[in-house]
C-alpha cells in the first residue's frame, strides 16, 4: 500500500474512535457545536476521504469496475438499502465481481 492509502485508513480510523468508541468508553458530553459538525460535516468529510484516496487508487487498476461499484455503494447509501454494511458489502462485491473478470 502507498502513503495514501495508509494516511486514508489512518483518518477513517482515528474518526471512527472519535465518533463511535470514545463516546461509549468516557461517559462525557461533547459541546452542542461538535456534536452538529460531527452529525453533519464529518460523515461527507470520511466519504470524500474514502473517494480521494481509495477510488482514485482502484481507478487507476480498473476504472470500469471502481465506477460500477462506486454507483453501487451510493445507491444504496441513498436509499438506505440495509445500511452502510449493506452499500459497502454491495459495492466490495462488485468491484471484485467486475475487476476479476476483465
């Protein structure tokens, strides 16, 4: 993997503690303003990592497939088809369907 692709993983992960583990391990609350730019700012801000970094990586192996499956993932993010499992477990499956048969 390249430094993008670790810095991507990097900054999904360190949200992910942000957003979902800390909350639950301290029992504190965040200030009003953060709570709205983490409801509202940070779930584009983790899609457009995911597009910068990863999508345009894929891009570059098989432009077909990382499009296909990237339509798949948004979606079914849009609408709501089985949650965000769902979407990126229907866009991974394409992906891999489409870029193994070429």
């Amino acid at each position: 993997m390249n430094d993008g692709v670790m810095t991507a993983i990097a900054a999904l992960l360190v949200t992910s503690l942000l957003v979902r583990v800390l909350p639950v391990l301290c029992d504190f609350q965040f200030p009003d303003g953060l709570v709205k730019w983490m409801e509202t700012i940070l779930p584009s801000a983790v899609f457009l990592n995911f597009i910068a970094y990863i999508f345009l990586q894929e891009m570059q192996v098989s432009a077909g497939a990382a499009l296909v499956s990237l339509g798949i993932t948004a979606l079914l993010a849009y609408l709501n088809l089985g949650g965000l499992f769902v979407g990126v477990l229907g866009g991974c499956i394409t992906y891999y369907l489409l870029s193994t048969s070429y």
